[in-house]
C-alpha cells in the first residue's frame, strides 16, 4: 500500500511539474503561484520544486508568515508556494496588488492521502 501511495504522489508532482514548464513556455511572464495547506508543506514543495526546475533557471521562492518577500524577490520569482492565510493577505488585504496582477497560474494543494 505505501508503494502505491509513494507512486500516486509521485505522479501528481510530475504532473504539477509538467503543468508548471507549459505555463513558464507559454504564460507570458507571468507568476505560478501554488498553495500548500500548511506552511511546513510549503516549505517541502519549495525544496523539492527549486531542485527540479534549478537546471532550467526557475527560481522559487516561499511566502509564509514565516517567510516574507521584497518586491524585487517577487519581481524575479517564477514560482510563489504560499499558504492560504498569506495568499488572502497578500491579495485582499495589502499590498500593491503585484502578485495578484502578476499571476497567471493558480494551483491550490489540498490532496490529503492517509
């Protein structure tokens, strides 16, 4: 069951991954942002994305309640992982509205397997 599980997870990263490399192709300069559930899981997906995609120059970077950007590491960042608290902040509550005018994928993490 756990190599089942290991495989079902494997698989939905690559299929994330791949998500991720047609919109850097074809998405015009615009962010990916990706919302983890929890800002430990936001923490994983950005070391597991940043050693995948380091060879193609993406850059990846957490915005947390833990972790904060300045406009210019948000400027420069393909990927934004996030959490939905600090994505509700960032995009209704403050800010210049740069992330939330720069963004042209969206993708929210909510897959729980036991």
């Amino acid at each position: 069951m756990k190599r089942i599980h290991m495989l079902l997870i494997h698989t939905l990263e690559m299929m994330v991954v791949e998500g991720i490399l047609l919109h850097l192709r074809n998405g015009e300069g615009r962010k990916i942002v990706y919302i983890a559930p929890m800002k430990a899981l936001a923490q994983e997906v950005v070391e597991k994305f940043s050693s995948k995609l380091k060879p193609l120059n993406v850059i990846v970077r957490e915005l947390t309640g833990d972790m904060q950007l300045t406009r210019l590491e948000a400027e420069s960042s393909d990927i934004i992982v996030t959490t939905p608290e600090k994505w509700d902040v960032v995009t209704r509550k403050g800010g210049d509205g740069l992330l939330r005018r720069t963004r042209g994928l969206l993708s929210i993490d909510e897959v729980h397997l036991n």
